[in-house]
C-alpha cells in the first residue's frame, strides 16, 4: 500500500533504476526551483544533447555546402534512416515498416490516399467521437474530397449515456453493424482528453473481418505505451514526436505501413522523388518507382533541422526499453492516483480508465466546481498541469524525466487550495 508522504515519494525515486535520465532534460523552473512538469502529453521536454547534434549539423553544413549530403557526421542524404531502428522498437514493427517524415496532420492525409479509397458502396469511416479536432477535420474533407456527406460517412461511437471512456464493446459491434459499408476505421490510439488507450490488436482485427483497414493516430500512444503493430496486424499508423517522444514543438512526425502493403509496389502511394527507389533516384528518369517500405511514402528529402531533436531524444529511447519506460510508468501513475484519492477537499472525477492497461500515463481529472481556479493555483505553485475546456485537467507523468516527489508535490499543492 502506497502512503502520502513526502518521505515515501523520495523512497521510491531512490529505488528507481530510471531515475538518471532526468539529469538529461531540462527541467522548466518556477521561482528559481524546477517546477512540477506534467505537460509531456503536450510538449515534451529538451534533452541536453540537442544543443551538441545541432551545432554539428551547423558546422557540417558550413563546412560542406551540398556536399553535407554525404559527407555529413549524419549524411543527410540518408538522414531519415537515422531514426527507422528506435522508431521500429518503440511501435514493435519490422525496421522497414517505418519512417520519419512531415508531420501528423500531413502524414494523416497523406496516408488516407492510399487507404481511404472509397469504392461502391464501401466508403464510410469509423472513428471515436471526441477525437482531436486535427483528426475530426482530416476525416471530414476526407469524405468531402469524394463527394460524401460527413454525417453519413463517418460514424462516430460515443461513450454510453452519462460515462466519459468508450466501451470497446460498442466500436467492435459497430464495426461488425457497418460491415461492407466500412473502408476505414481510423481511432487514435489513447484518447487525447480522457486517456483512455483502446485495444488496437481487437479492433483491427474486427475492421479486417469486415473488409475494412485499420489506421490509428497514435500522437498519445507513442513513446508512452509499447506497442506491436506488427504482430496486430495494424495496416497503418501516424504520431507526431514532440509529446512522449521529446523532439521539440512541431518536430518531423512518423509513420508505420504493415509490409504487406509497404513492400507490394502496385499498392498506391502518392509519389516524390525521396520516395523513390534510392538507386534511380537521381536518374531523374519518367515512372514513379517505389522503394521498399513505408519509405516509400516520403515526398521529400529530409528537413534535417526539424529531425535533429528526434535524433537526439531517441538516443535516450535507444538506452532503455520501453517495458522499463512502462514499468516505472505505471507505477508512477498508479501513485498519482492513489494520492488523487486522498484528497478530499476538492470535488472531481478521474474520467480516465481505472485499468492500466486501458490507458498510458495521462490521468484526466472532470471537475464539478472550481476547475479553472484550481489549475490556476497550481500553476501559481509551479505546477504545470494542462488545461482543456470546459472542465478537465490533464495530468501526465513521464516516466524519463518525472519522479515520485513531483507526484507528491502535485498532491499537496492540490490540497492547499482553499
Ligand atoms: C497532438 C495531436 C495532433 C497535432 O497534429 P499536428 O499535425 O502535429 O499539429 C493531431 N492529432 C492528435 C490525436 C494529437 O494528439
């Protein structure tokens, strides 16, 4: 049984074999002490080592002109391999399988044109109601592109009367109800406002037994859950690096193609010459030519000063596994709550799932009454906790850089107020 006190936090900070890769972040301050960061779901903190793999990237660039493309420390011809390893151990995929490229919402559409192919009567896309806005605009002129009402092609599947979180249940009975009407089911992986993390191996199983593919925008998920997207048979997935993965604001995103599509070269992609066979690249020859791969659905050659916070935040991912990261961070969320459950000043519900593993390490706290002060006052603490209209605050600890004192800390700032 956990206790609420600031010696027992330290405790489990000194017990915890995660506790050095702090010192590789920088940590915000409030009042000349670092502040309580909870805002990785958000904004991901800077590692230390961007500052060296930035210059160098200045230096090479100074130094080499073009010739940078292959000269380069990290040649930036071939930059985006760079990243393709990490990226496959942290999504459980084959190497191949993944590739860092533009960004989420770009990546999202640009996926949609090879798996959003509406044909006859299969054109509709399913997807959980409360999605990020992002992904609810991206389905919507998705449809519109093809001449569908948005109302009648995409089905939403809400929480059961008076709950927050989606019953797993309903979107696998929706699926099956859509049958042959359904092209896409496209769900992001956990839940942006209430945490909840859905069971994607059940639902793509469910979308493929009725004919349809399976996409998840795993913005959320990333770097916070491990996955197997391989071995779940996922068809495609996208996320953005700047939230769990560390990578700095608006930082290169990525995706994941299963081989099976990936590798069959008469599978469409939108084409551009980084896509491209590498060995014809430069032939600037007629005919689109697709390399192997999710690499294939790169346009253009790698924006290297938006990949070089990946580079160096994934050298840290590289340095453990994500079963530690997962580990520590179920530990460290199941404290949050259990400290949210002493307190008993302030009235809120934890609209987050109970089960760990139906979420990853956010918890999203409803407030009946007060929400907005009571954020304010932990700000006003140096608490950094992230706000969502109209009532809900958001509350991640990270398992890389958060500890057990700053959960404590959140707790006894929380009950202060008043
Ligand atoms: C953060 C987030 C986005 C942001 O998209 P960008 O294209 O990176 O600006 C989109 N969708 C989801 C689900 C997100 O969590």
């Amino acid at each position: 049984m956990h206790e609420a006190t600031l010696a027992y936090a330290q405790g489990l900070d000194k017990a915890d074999k995660l506790s050095t890769f702090r010192e590789q972040f920088f940590i915000p301050k409030h009042e000349g002490r670092d502040a309580q960061y909870f805002c990785g779901n958000s904004l991901g903190l800077q590692p230390k080592c961007v500052e060296n793999l930035m210059k160098a990237e200045l230096n090479d660039w100074a130094e080499y002109g073009v010739e940078g493309h292959f000269l380069a420390k990290h040649p930036w011809f071939s930059y985006h391999h760079f990243f393709s390893e990490s990226l496959a151990r942290i999504v459980g995929a084959k190497k191949d399988e993944v590739v860092a490229m533009n960004t989420l919402t770009v990546n999202l559409h640009v996926l949609m044109q090879s798996f959003y192919r509406p044909q006859g009567k299969r054109y509709k896309i399913l997807m959980e109601a409360g999605a990020f806005p992002s992904d609810q605009y991206a389905m919507e002129t998705q449809v519109r592109m093809y001449g569908f009402d948005p109302f009648d092609a995409i089905i939403e599947i809400t929480p059961r009367e008076g709950k927050y979180i989606i019953e797993e249940e309903d979107i696998l009975n929706a699926i099956k109800e859509a049958g042959d009407t359904l092209a896409l089911v496209m769900i992001g992986g956990v839940n942006y406002y209430t945490g909840q993390f859905f069971n994607l191996q059940q639902i793509t199983a469910a979308a493929h037994e009725a004919g349809a593919y399976a996409g998840f925008d795993l913005a959320h998920a990333m770097g916070n859950i491990p996955m197997q997207l391989h071995d779940w048979d996922v068809d495609f997935a996208c996320w953005c690096s700047y939230k769990y993965l560390n990578s700095g604001p608006g930082g290169v995103g990525g995706i994941f193609v299963h081989e099976r599509h990936g590798d069959d070269p008469s599978f469409f992609r939108l084409g551009g010459w980084w896509g491209n066979d590498e060995k014809s690249r430069f032939k600037m020859q007629k005919g689109f030519v697709p390399q192997k791969g999710a690499a294939s659905w790169q346009m253009s050659n790698a924006p290297v000063f938006n990949m070089v916070g990946h580079l160096a935040s994934l050298q840290l991912f590289d340095a453990t596994t994500m079963k530690e990261l997962r580990a520590k961070s179920e530990q460290l969320t199941g404290y949050l709550e259990f400290l949210l459950q002493q307190v008993n000043n302030l009235s809120f519900t934890i609209i987050t799932p109970p089960e760990p593993a139906r979420r990853g390490c956010q918890l999203s706290l409803l407030f009946n009454e007060n929400g907005r002060k009571i954020f304010d006052h932990l700000a006003a603490n140096g608490v950094i906790a992230d706000w969502r209209e109209p009532n809900v605050i958001r509350i991640s600890p990270v398992p890389m850089y958060n500890t057990f004192e700053d959960v404590y800390k959140l707790y006894e700032t929380m009950i202060s107020f008043g």
